[in-house]
C-alpha cells in the first residue's frame, strides 16, 4: 500500500472513531445550596436531586440536542433524586437547577456552559 493510501486510510479511520466516540461527553453539573441537577458520561440522562429540607419542589430546565425547553421535576423532598430517561442518541448539552417558589419568581442557577 503506497504512502497516500496509508495516510487515507488512518485518517478515515481517525474520523470514524471521533465521529463514534462518547470521550467528548462532558460532565454537567449545576447546584445551589436546595438542588443540584447534574449530567455525567455519555450525558444520556439527567438527575434532578433535592438536597435541602425546606418543602419547596425541586426541578432542572435542560436542553437534548434534539430537543429544547424539557423540565424534570422531584416533588418527593428532601434526599432525593429523579433520574430522566436514558438516551445518549439524543444527548443532554444544556442544564439549570432551580428551586420552586410559590407566588414568587423560581431560584434558577445560570445555564450550564
């Protein structure tokens, strides 16, 4: 195999296996002293944990590649965690964490990134 060819093939090569690698996930990780939701590995999931006893609903705003605007909620109190659905097709690139406050606007830690 000539020189070209050689330098052809690893190439190809190279970009198939950047093209099909998770290495590039990064973990997401946002909190405040009531909720932390976070996002690790392949960044497939998101876990919405609440970490404060103080009665208020916990929940993350986040961000799929395909698909905008999605919220998970915890409702169950504190020392709990609600975990999304799993789908590193459709990966999770953007989070909050936020605090419900009745009559009053939510505490929202800034978008991640």
């Amino acid at each position: 195999m000539s020189r070209t060819k050689r330098f052809g093939v690893a190439a190809l090569t190279g970009i198939a296996i950047l093209g099909a690698s998770p290495a590039f996930a990064v973990d997401m990780r946002m909190s405040n002293p009531a909720v932390v939701a976070h996002s690790y590995g392949a960044n497939g999931a998101i876990a919405v944990s609440d970490v404060k006893a103080d009665d208020r609903e916990v929940y993350a705003d986040y961000h799929r590649k395909y698909n905008r605007n999605l919220e998970l909620r915890n409702s169950r109190g504190n020392g709990t965690r609600v975990t999304s659905s799993h789908d590193t097709g459709n990966p999770v690139t953007n989070l909050q964490a936020c605090v419900a406050v009745n009559f009053f606007p939510d505490t929202c830690t800034g978008w991640w990134r």
